[in-house]
C-alpha cells in the first residue's frame, strides 16, 4: 500500500523517478606493502595534495586514501567516475604498493601509535589525536563504502504542489522526504548488514590481547567493535537530528558535530544548526562493507539495490514521529543480533528478512522495472535462504590460520596488475589546478 505521497508519485507516472538519484560515492582503502604490511611510503604526490584535493584524500590514516566521485546521475555513471579514480590511485602507488581490499584493516604494529594520522592540517589534525584518546587507533581502521543519495527535483517539485498544506516550501519538502529515507535506511540497517555484510574476522593486533569476539561475524565493521562513535542520531526530523548531535556536543559526548558518525547523515550545510533552515540536500547512507569482490570495493548492482530500497522508502507509509525512535532503537538492537551472527548460520530475523525481500519484489513488479531488478533480488533471496551465499559466509571459505590475508594479497594484486594494464589513467590530480565537479565529470568522461 502506498502513501498519500505514493499515491500521488504513482498517479502522476513519476514512479521512475523516486530511484533516479542524484548518486556520489566515498570509498576508503588502505595501502598495503606487497606482504600485506600498513605501507611505509608517503602519500602519492600524482594524485595531489590530500589536504585540498576533495576527489582523492585521506580519512583517518596517512595510508587510509579515500576516492570521492562528483555526483552522477546514474548509478553506472558514478561507477565509471570511481574506476577512474581509483585508476588514478594505484597509478600513483609506489612500486610494491597495493590497496587492501578489506574493510576490517591488514595486521597492525603492536605498538598502534607508529600508525601515522593523516596529514590534513592543523585542525583536523588536533581532531585525529582527540578522537584516537577517546577511542583507539583500531576503532579508526576499519574501512567501507559511503553512498551519497539526492532526491529527483522533480519528485520535490510534485510533492510540494501536490501538499501546499503540509508543506510551506520546497525545504520543508526536502527536509521531510530525507527524514522519511533516513529512518528507512536506519531501520533495515540489520537488513543491508545482512546481505552485504564482509567483515568476519579482524586481523592481528586489532583487537588487544584477550579482547575481542571468540567467533566470526558478519560485520565487525558494523557491530560496536568496528568504526565510528556509539552515540545515537535522533531521526524524527531534521530539527530532532540536529537537537541530538547539538546535546551531544554539549555534554561532551561528541566532540564536535563532525564526530557524529551515524549509519546515516543528513547533509546540505557544514553549519549543522543551519541545515533544518537551509534544508537536507542529500543523505549518506554509511552501512556498507568494502566488497572484496569489486577492485573498486562495490558493485552495480548493490547500487541499484539500495536506489530501489529508497525508491520504496519513499512511496510507503512513513513512521508517526511519536513512533520514530522507540522503531529505530529495536532497528539497532536486532542490528546488534545480526552483527554477531556466524556468517554461515541462518539469521535470527530470516522471515523477515524473506518478506521484506517479497515485498521488494512486488514492489519492482508494481512499478515495472526492468529484469536486472528482479535477478538481483532473486540473488539476495537466495543469500537469506541460504547463508552459506552471503559475503561474510563466502570470505570464510579463505581463512588460513586465523587470517585473510592471503586471500587479501591475491586479490589486491591482481587488481593492481588490472589497473596497471589501463592505456590511459586519469592524471587530472597531478598538477596544482583542482577540477571543481563539473570539470571533473568532463574530464572523467573522456
């Protein structure tokens, strides 16, 4: 049953346009020496200054390079734009160099504090060392895929003359449509980590001795042993969202805004108390695990995945507000359950998992579209039925003594050797000059 909203969406044949998103990704990796060692070298200097560059930086290690491709219109197009730069990446590496394709982290030095911060000036510097005091150097490790999603104008166009009592403005629109996405995305959370998970098992000294989980998982990256802080967004509205991170900062919880690291994130204004005035330009939906079966760490047809998901979110019934957060902390908690899950064993929330992925698929049928939706959700039912499909279970198959390492390196290098056999890498970093998006896309598109 659709919404008033969907209702309106499906009568106007706008449907296409809920899954048309404006779509960006981030992908973060480590550079590895050729034994699978935290690389020694200094930042690429072909792929320019990480402290401005915004298309190739670092995240929290100087060894840590994360790829941002400008906002596409497609999901293939920003698949493209992330092939290029990550050409460009390992065009630039040192000799022996390689990008580890895990998200769980290679092994690390027993002393953590020969790890080096990225160099991305003073301030954010002064918030590295901060945050590694309140947290540690392995809770910053763990590495993974960000998507980037902006609304069609036109759907923000359709639901404001079609509400002109509910909504004052083309912001209040927006910021009501991200509010309904984001609390999609955070409930089936345990859903996506499902599916998609690909940690099971960390590396030597991430843990300290006699820590840690006495069997795989799904998702070290996503459990509380992974990355990021354990505070919880408020996600009734952007006002609520903001008002959380805000009391956070001021009981000394966050130590900034920026340190709120949420499986979701509204965007629109680096001034957050601005952002409910100026309004949600885009989402980043951070739940996903580098795929280690993609030498860019993700792939397609995931895209188009979550671009159906939020297409559903969108044209369903939302949460009452009174409802949104006692929903999204049981959301948390059966994420917590799935997490720690062995990867090979059927999940605990199977049949709900198998209905949401019916319903996926009346929903694909409903708005008719194409057989590439229908055969990937076939293969996600097939990884709820059967366990032993999903990644984390699959990864499991090339543990040796403990460790993925081998498996790691082999991959790692033949994606090296692949990129390595590219006529014509993107050198558009090199020089001093800094592509803005549009000048980037172009030259991308060569």
């Amino acid at each position: 049953m659709f919404s008033q909203i969907g209702e309106l969406i499906f009568a106007n044949k706008a449907v296409a346009k809920t899954s048309d998103f404006t779509m960006g990704l981030e992908v973060e990796m480590q550079r590895v020496d050729e034994v699978g060692n935290i690389s020694q070298e200094p930042y690429p200097a072909a792929i320019g200054d990480e402290k401005t560059n915004p298309w190739l930086t670092n995240d929290y290690l100087e060894t840590m390079p994360e790829m941002v491709t400008p906002a596409a219109s497609h999901s293939l197009d920003a698949m493209h734009y992330l092939y290029k730069i990550n050409n460009a990446l390992r065009a630039a590496l040192a000799p022996g160099e390689l990008l580890w394709p895990l998200s769980m982290p290679p092994k690390l030095p027993a002393d953590k504090s020969q790890l080096r911060l990225a160099k991305m000036g003073p301030k954010k510097e002064a918030y590295l060392k901060e945050w590694t005091k309140r947290h540690s150097y392995s809770e910053g490790t763990p590495c993974g895929v960000h998507i980037n999603l902006s609304i069609d104008q036109h759907i923000v166009d359709l639901v404001k003359e079609g509400f002109p009592n509910k909504f004052k403005d083309e912001k209040a629109v927006r910021n009501y449509l991200y509010a309904v996405l984001a609390q999609g995305f955070v409930r089936y959370r345990w859903f996506i980590t499902y599916l998609f998970g690909a940690s099971p098992i960390a590396e030597a000294n991430y843990f300290d001795k006699g820590k840690g989980l006495d069997h795989p998982v799904r998702s070290i990256r996503q459990s509380s042993y992974g990355f990021g802080t354990k505070f919880k967004g408020d996600y009734t509205d952007v006002q609520s969202y903001v008002d959380r991170i805000k009391d956070g900062v001021k009981q000394g919880i966050l130590t900034s805004d920026y340190e709120f690291h949420g499986s979701v994130r509204f965007k629109g204004n680096q001034n957050l108390k601005e952002l409910p005035k100026t309004g949600v330009e885009y989402i980043e939906l951070r739940m996903l695990d580098l795929d280690p079966s993609s030498s860019v760490g993700v792939r397609t047809d995931t895209l188009r995945f979550i671009r159906l998901l939020a297409s559903y979110f969108i044209m369903h019934p939302a949460l009452q507000p009174e409802e949104v957060n006692r929903v999204l902390d049981n959301a948390d908690e059966m994420n917590d359950v799935v997490v720690k899950e062995l990867p090979t064993e059927p999940c605990h929330y199977q049949n709900k998992a198998l209905a949401m992925i019916k319903s996926l698929e009346r929903y694909a049928n409903q708005i008719q579209l194409g057989p590439e939706f229908s055969e990937i959700l076939e293969d996600l039912e097939d990884r709820i039925i059967n366990p032993k499909t999903t990644p984390s279970a699959k990864l499991m198959n090339y543990v040796e003594n403990g460790s993925l390492e081998n498996y790691a390196l082999r991959r790692a290098r033949r994606y090296q050797e692949a990129a390595m056999e590219s006529l014509h890498p993107f050198q558009g970093f090199a020089g001093d000059h800094i592509p803005d998006a549009d000048e980037l896309k172009r030259q991308l598109d060569k």
